[in-house]
C-alpha cells in the first residue's frame, strides 16, 4: 500500500496508464507499446516549459518526431502536474499542441510528456529572429496570429479551461505556421465562468490577476493583446527599466499600452482597435475570445489568402520545398497557413 508520501505519484502513475492515445499518423504497433527512454532518440534540447526541459526526439519505432518535455517530480506540484497530463489528454484542436503520450521515469522521479514538434519554433523565437533581420511582422500575418490564438482559447472556453499563462513562449507554430497553444501546467478550470488563484508569468498577466481580483478568460485576451504588441512593435510594450513590483503596479494603475505608427510603420485603425479591446483595463468589459474573432479586423484578414508556411521559411532561412501547398483559402478557419509576406525579410511591415 503505497504511502501518504506516494499518494500523488501513483494518481500521476495511474493517469498515465490510463492514457491510450489514438493517433491515425502512428501504425498500430506504436499504438499499443509504452513509451519509454529506450525507444526514443533524443535529438537535441529545445528549451525549457513550465517546470521542465524539452528536448526533440524521435520514436525508434516510427521516425516520428515529437518533443518530449521533461518534469522533476520533486520539484514539480502534483497538482500542476495532474492538470497538464488532463488538459493535453482531453483536449484535440487544430490551436492546442497535439499530444501523443506520457511515461514515468523507472525511478519515478521524472514525468515525460510527448507531443507534436513543432518546427516553426515559438513566437518568443521569432521574434528574436526578425529583430535579429531588422524586420516587421506584417498586418495579414499578425492578423492569422491572431486568430489561431484566439482560436484555441475559444475551444479551451468551451472546456470551461482558462490557460492562464499565454506569452510568446507558449505560443507555438507548426511548420505550415499554424498555432499551437502549449504548456498547461498553470491553466485552471472555470468554476461558475470564474477563477481566483494567483498563478501564472506575472508580466503578461491582466490587471485583474496581478490584484488577485476573480477573473474569466477575458484574463487570456489581455496577455494575447500584450504578446502581438510585443510581436509588432519589437519591444515589450511597458518600461524595462522597473524593478518587478513597480512594474506590475505600473500595469495595474496605468493606462493600457497602445498600437501606434512608428519608424515610418502604419497600422489600420482595425488592428489598432483591435488591440485596444484586447486590452481594456474592466475585466467585465472586455472581449471575450469568441469576441474577438468577430472583430473586423480579424473577420476582414481572414478573407484574404496568406501563405505562413511561405513567411516560416523567410524567417528561418528554410528551403522551399518542392510540393508548396500550404496556401490557404480565405475564410477557411484558422489559416492554417496564409500569407505571405515579406513581412520577416523587409525593414517595412507589409504583406505580400
């Protein structure tokens, strides 16, 4: 009988063994063998989730690629743990990280959690990049942004999950530039449409959080309209020159950062509005995510035809390949992949 100490790595263990993941991309031999270190090669390390490493690594068996994120039992709460293994489980979404399975370590002191990888890298990473090329992230990309955010936090609503920690960092593209939400480990669940912990990375969090004030889902409209603010204008958008507890007061008291024209960059007056709404200081007056995908500016970027996997490739420096089908038609939900542009490759923000 396993002791009061062992208690929350068995609900971990049993969680696990409970899981069988259906993955039509994955032959039926994979589907039924456990996972583990000895069938995985690892490629290289890719960076660091909420409370592991993540490394690139590829299944024996398969060839399939996956990333595969590490957590420190010891160091990682049980809760956080339990709630990340159920959310990525239960979830399936063209918007939320595609999960394949979880193992525990022989000494049960680590939890390994596969899931797709994806080659896009994060909007943290490209962001670096295109500062790097001196660069903009054009009108119709940030547009696609966007909405496969807003996208994948409308389907977590309806599971009655906030994320609770969007930032560049879990906001990832797949090669086609598809979003891709990640790392659930702080994401709660709805009780009665509102939450009240205190969890999360504080410097996107929406004033309603950082007071320790209820809050909905509208919390993660303002830390996506902080992170395209950050994506278009190439700097977080409050003062880096305050200590952290100034600066939380600052986003607090202070009036909302805006979107505006700068270095001979002009914006719509839809994407500046749309920004706007995202971040409205009332919690119970801002948009919800569902709202959002209404906004003009984002129903008018969705009518035209963008080719993200076309703009990937211009950030990273990639090879076309040679079937380049990843132009979407306009309208088609979440772009899966649309435009275009020179918008990583030229000093002006426009979309080809």
């Amino acid at each position: 009988m396993p002791s009061k100490q062992d208690e929350p790595l068995e609900t971990i263990r049993h969680a696990i063994d409970s899981m069988r993941v259906t993955d039509d991309e994955v032959d039926s031999v994979a589907q039924e063998a456990v996972f583990s270190d000895d069938v995985l090669e690892e490629i290289c390390r890719i960076g660091e989730g909420a409370g592991g490493a993540v490394h690139k690594v590829k299944d024996k068996r398969t060839n399939k690629i996956m990333a595969r994120k590490t957590i420190t039992t010891r160091e990682a709460p049980m809760k956080q743990l339990e709630r990340e293994l159920s959310i990525l489980s239960s979830t399936k979404h063209i918007n939320i990280i595609e999960f394949h399975g979880a193992y525990m370590s022989p000494s049960s002191s680590e939890v390994k959690l596969l899931m797709d990888f994806c080659e896009g890298g994060s909007l943290e990473s490209v962001s670096k990049q295109i500062k790097e090329r001196n660069a903009f992230v054009g009108e119709k990309i940030a547009g696609r942004l966007a909405e496969g955010i807003l996208q994948g936090l409308a389907y977590l609503h309806t599971k009655k999950t906030i994320h609770r920690d969007i930032k560049p960092s879990n906001i990832l593209l797949s090669s086609r530039g598809i979003v891709k939400l990640c790392d659930f480990g702080v994401s709660g669940e709805l009780d009665g449409s509102m939450a009240y912990t205190f969890t999360g990375t504080s410097f996107y969090m929406a004033p309603e959080r950082i007071c320790g004030h209820e809050y909905t889902i509208r919390s993660d409209v303002w830390s996506t309209g902080i992170s395209l603010l950050e994506l278009v204008q190439k700097r977080f958008p409050f003062p880096n020159d305050l200590p952290p507890i100034e600066l939380m007061m600052y986003i607090t008291t202070g009036e909302p950062p805006q979107l505006e024209n700068e270095g001979g960059v002009i914006w719509s007056a839809d994407m500046k509005d749309f920004i706007k709404q995202t971040l409205i200081v009332d919690a119970l007056t801002r948009p919800t995510p569902k709202d959002m995908l209404s906004h003009p500016w984002i129903v008018e970027n969705m009518k035209q035809e963008v080719n993200m996997a076309r703009w990937l490739r211009q950030v990273w420096d990639w090879k076309k390949p040679r079937d380049d089908a990843s132009r979407s038609r306009p309208g088609t939900a979440n772009g899966h992949s649309r435009p275009s542009s020179s918008d990583s490759a030229s000093p002006k923000a426009e979309d080809a």
